[in-house]
C-alpha cells in the first residue's frame, strides 16, 4: 500500500509523511535503509561523537533515538495488527535518549543495530496484508493506522538523515 492510503494523519506527524514519496511502504522501508546504511556505516567515532551545538544530541544520541522510535512504532504497528485495543501510551524521546547511554557505544554497533532493527521492522510490516494494513488503533491519545505507522518509521528516518546530513556530517548532495 502507499502513503495516498492512508485515511487519517495526526498533525504532529504529517511533516514525517510529506518526506516520504508514494512508493509502496516496503519499497520505501527498504530503499530509506540501503541509503541510512551506507551513511551510518561510514561515521567515524569522532563523528559519532559530535554535537553540533550544546545542550543537543550527538550523532550517536540521534541514531539510537531513530532505533528507539522505529522499535517503539513497529510495536504499536504490531499492537494493532493484533486488533489489541489497548491505549498505546506516548514515550518521552528526551528520556530515552538520556538513557540510552549512546555515546558509551561505539558507531559501527549502533549502524549494525538500526541495520538489524529495520530487517526486523521490513519483516514485520511483510507479513501485514492489505486489510491489516488498514486497522486503526489507539496510540498517544492519537488514532493510527497499522500504514501510517509504517510510513511514520520512514520519515522519521528521512528527517533525521537530513539533519544528520545538514547540522553533523555538513554533506551538500550532490
């Protein structure tokens, strides 16, 4: 399914769905974690380490912060799946990034664990078909779609390798 199926986008996320194109949901799942890959896989610790001012993440705090929102979306897409009518609470991202101890970790592991986590996460979304795909849970006080989770995991990714490319790495594309 693509992002033009999905029936219902809470305002705080539709920044994360306009980055994202209208590729079926795998196809951008998979292609979003070719190109993260060979990103994150070159970043030295140094790099890793960064902060591009103070008081912000580093690009290792970032990085753990996109496993830690991927594996937290892929749940609730789960969840809901599942027709669990449980309320999905929210999370506080500043909470877990503080601890999260990313910067005690070394770069290439936290690559190789967002590497295995979107394996998990393409698996997981596979397995949806269509009518599944469709359901509509409770999340964050917020109605969600199994899609729209999906789709949500992909622009996070996308607006987070923008800043990484921007405010760390200083890439200029090409």
């Amino acid at each position: 399914m693509r992002k033009s199926q999905i029936a219902y986008t809470p305002d705080f996320y539709k920044p994360y769905i306009e980055s994202v194109g209208e590729e079926r949901l795998i196809e951008v799942l998979n292609n979003n974690q070719e190109n993260t890959q060979k990103l994150l896989f070159d970043v030295t610790e140094d790099e890793g380490n960064f902060r591009y001012a103070d008081g912000k993440w580093s690009l290792k705090e970032v990085v753990s912060h996109m496993i830690d929102v991927e594996r937290i979306m892929g749940y609730r897409a789960l969840c809901i799946a599942r027709k669990d009518n449980t309320e999905l609470p929210g999370f506080d991202e500043n909470e877990y990034v503080k601890n999260s101890q990313a910067d005690k970790r070394r770069m290439a592991d936290l690559a190789r664990e967002f590497a295995m986590v979107r394996r998990a996460t393409l698996e997981l979304f596979r397995s949806f078909d269509d009518e599944t795909l469709v359901h509509i849970g409770n999340a964050n006080k917020q109605p969600m779609s199994v899609l729209l989770l999906g789709f949500i995991i992909a622009g996070h990714e996308n607006h987070h390798i923008s800043v990484i490319k921007e405010r760390y790495l200083k890439e200029t594309e090409s």
